[in-house]
C-alpha cells in the first residue's frame, strides 16, 4: 500500500485531507529482482482497503485504473536508493527524489 498523510493544514498536501487523516494512494504488491522493484496494482487490495467500488472504472466511487510501475534500486549499507529509468511515468515518481534511510 501506498498511504498519503498531511502534516500540514488542508488544501496544502496530500489530496486536502485533514492533518493525521491517513489515505490509502496504491495498493498491491511489491516485487523484487536483482535489480528492479516492481509496483503491481491489484483492484481486489484497493478495493478492500479504500472501500472503493469494481470493477475498475473513472465513476465515482470506483477504483482507478492504475498501471504497473518499476524502479531500478540499489542499497549501500542502510541507505536506498531508487533510479527511475523509464518504468515509472515523469511526475508520478516521488521515490527517486532523494535516498531512502532506514531508521528502525
């Protein structure tokens, strides 16, 4: 699951969601190879988590029509760090901004 969460007053991120209110953006599954990260969507995981409606439709209430993502990855000790190289849509890819630090 992908989750949006405002930290800050609404209308200014996160979909104009109250702040602590949080959304549920993607759900499915994560793939691993090698060398690539998959992001695959499933309808009946949406569905069940944001209580939206199949089959996969742009009506109100239904669940959207997401594809299939990838994004090449690469981990130096306890920092990861995402590459888009194509596999993911320009403006959509919010992981490849800056390395990821695992912190638990």
């Amino acid at each position: 699951m992908v989750g949006c969460q405002a930290v800050a007053d609404t209308a200014v991120d996160c979909g104009n969601q109250p702040a602590g209110t949080t959304i549920v953006v993607e759900a499915g599954y994560v793939r691993v190879d090698a060398q690539t990260v998959y992001l695959v969507p499933d309808p009946q995981v949406a569905a069940r988590l944001q209580g939206c409606l199949l089959p996969v439709s742009t009506a109100v209430y239904h669940c959207q029509y997401w594809p299939a993502n990838s994004l090449d990855w690469s981990l130096d000790g306890s920092t990861l760090t995402f590459t888009n190289r194509g596999g993911m849509p320009r403006g959509t890819d919010n992981a490849s901004i800056k390395p990821w630090t695992k912190i638990g």
